[in-house]
C-alpha cells in the first residue's frame, strides 16, 4: 500500500489556506490516496491511473470550494476570443493599407462605395443596410454606383488575401467595405497631416501620431461580425449623389437617422471632389453652418472636430440594421488531454 498526498501541487486545500466564500463549507484536511494492489506496470510503486484519480478529486473539491472558478474559465475564453478578432483586424487593416497605399486613385471610390452599401437601409422594414449586397452585378452596375468597380476589385483581390490567412473562416464583404472605408479615411487624414509638414512623411506621421484622433475608433472597431446579404438590396434606395439636389440629399440622410451636420461631414463620400461637393451643399441654409465648420476645422493642426464626427457617424452608418456577431472569425483553441500526460 502507498500514500499520495497532493498537497504540494494544491495548496488551496492546506489546513491554514483561506478559501473564497462557498455556499458548500468544506472541511479542511490532506486527500489521502490508497493504492492496492500493485502491479509491474506501477511507477515507484503507484499506478498512473490511481494518481489521475487522486488528482481529478482534489480538482474537484477546489471547484466546489471557489464557484468563481466557472466564472474565470469563462472570462478567459472571452478574452482569448477578442485577441483573435482583435489580431485578424489588425492583420486585414494592414492588407487594405498596403493595397490602398498603392491605389490612392481609389480612395474615394471606396467611401462612396462603403457608402452606397449602407444607405440602401431602410427603417420601415428593417431591410438593407451595409450587408455588402453591392457585390452583386445587379447592384454595383446601378447608375447611382457608376465608377466604383474599380474600388469593388480592390475589396475582392483583398479579400482573397484575407481569407488565405484567416483561422476563423472567410472574411464578410460587408465587414471589408466598412473596414476598407475606415482605412481610406485614415489615409486622408494622414494626407492631411503630410501637407501640414509640406510633404514631409515623416513630420506627418509624427503630427498624426500626436495630434490626430486614431483614439476615437474603439467602437467602430468593435463591430465587426456583420452578415452578408444573399441578393441584392431594392432599387431606388441610393441616390446619384453627383447628380442629386442638396434637398434629395437631405431628405436620403433624414430617411436613415441622419441630419444636415451628418451630410456635412460625409462632403468627401458623395463625389471625387470634396470642394465640389461642399460648395453644392453651402447653398442650403441648413447646412452650409456645418460645411463651414468643418472647412475650418481641417484648417487646425489637429482637425479635431472635422476628424471626430467624421469617424461618429461612420461608425453609426456601418452598422446600419446590423446584428453584430461578437463572436465571429474566432477559432478553438487546441486543449490539453490529460489523459496522455506522462506522470
């Protein structure tokens, strides 16, 4: 006969240890192991799977001592999930740098794009909305989305990238045009922050790095896990914003939740030339206050006001009707077998 004591290996269960607070009071003692009959598979004359035994009993004494323990367990499962979305975004956030950094023609195109996908939502039905429907040849050949095939290549050449390096599955069209949209606009403030510097890159990476509002994008960043739609959104939801009245524009912005400060700031999504557009928008009494605030923001070191409300109602734009799964592109992660464990 042998004696196994755990103890060394669990201390919670010393006789002077303080255990948290249990509905099931525990006695405090040694776990004490009998082992019989020994055999010539037996390891300094204690069989492994006796000692198994013993140690699945401590575990579970210890379990019922600190219920907070299920609530760890589950905690760190939360937190390893958002390390792996949080990594996987880092990582497509750094594909569409590079991709857009070569293609700065298609700066733009993209915010119209991600644009154009959003503003399809409408709120008596609760359809549409930024669900990358605008993938689908029936919609992105629309007179309203004419000049974005170019910026819609980028998005599937990426996402080809993308998904070849994903552990947690493929890569929604509808999360790309949104996360595609976030780095074009970072690109024009980082542009911003260069001509400040008179064209010093890295004065301007420095300006943006001190002064820009790279802070503001935690909830944007949070939604990530929106669906994909699996055929085209309605007809005559999206205007052609190059050829719309200010007054269509408005009423469009007021369809979705937004307001005339709203359309102000989105100037640079509604056409190639954002002077264009905010003079065409001055003309309304309602919102030519806000075009002219922003106008004089951007002037700033730091664009602070312009940079802020910007990101604001982009974040709310891309979740447009969107359920959010808070879950998706994470992954299992290998668990220990302990009954290969060599004791």
């Amino acid at each position: 006969m042998g004696l196994v004591s755990f103890l060394s290996t669990l201390p919670i269960l010393l006789p002077n240890a303080q255990l948290p607070y249990s509905r099931c009071p525990i006695r405090f003692g040694t776990i004490n192991c009998k082992i019989d009959d020994v055999g010539s598979n037996d390891i300094d004359g204690v069989r492994r799977r006796d000692m198994l035994k013993c140690f699945g009993a401590a575990i579970s004494l210890e379990l019922v001592a600190s219920p907070s323990h299920f609530v760890e367990v589950a905690n760190a499962a939360d937190l390893i999930q958002r390390r792996q979305r949080s990594d996987f975004q880092s990582s497509i956030k750094s594909t569409l740098f590079t991709s857009i950094k070569t293609k700065p023609e298609l700066v733009s195109p993209l915010l119209t794009l991600a644009l154009n996908d959003a503003v399809t939502y409408d709120k008596a039905t609760k359809s549409g909305g930024p669900n990358g429907s605008i993938r689908f040849s029936a919609e992105i050949s629309r007179p309203e989305n004419q000049g974005l095939s170019a910026a819609l290549s980028l998005i599937e050449e990426a996402k080809k990238e993308i998904d070849s390096y994903s552990k947690g599955g493929p890569i929604s069209y509808s999360d790309l045009i949104q996360l595609a949209a976030q780095s074009a606009v970072k690109s024009t403030f980082l542009a911003s922050a260069i001509r400040k510097c008179g064209g010093n890159e890295e004065k301007g990476n420095l300006l943006y790095s001190a002064y820009g509002s790279s802070g503001q994008w935690g909830l944007f960043d949070r939604q990530f896990g929106r669906s994909d739609a699996q055929e085209p959104d309605p007809e005559g939801r999206v205007p052609d914003w190059t050829k719309a009245s200010v007054q269509e524009m408005k009423d469009k912005f007021t369809a979705i939740g937004f307001g005339p400060r709203q359309l102000a700031v989105m100037s640079a999504f509604l056409g190639p030339d954002q002077l264009a557009t905010e003079a065409k928008l001055a003309t309304d009494p309602d919102v030519t206050k806000w075009v002219e605030k922003y106008q004089r923001s951007r002037e700033t070191v730091s664009q602070t006001d312009y940079e802020v409300d910007l990101i604001t109602t982009l974040t709310k734009m891309s979740c447009l009707g969107q359920t959010i799964n808070y879950e998706a592109y994470s992954y299992p992660v290998p668990r220990v077998d302990f009954t290969k464990l060599k004791l």
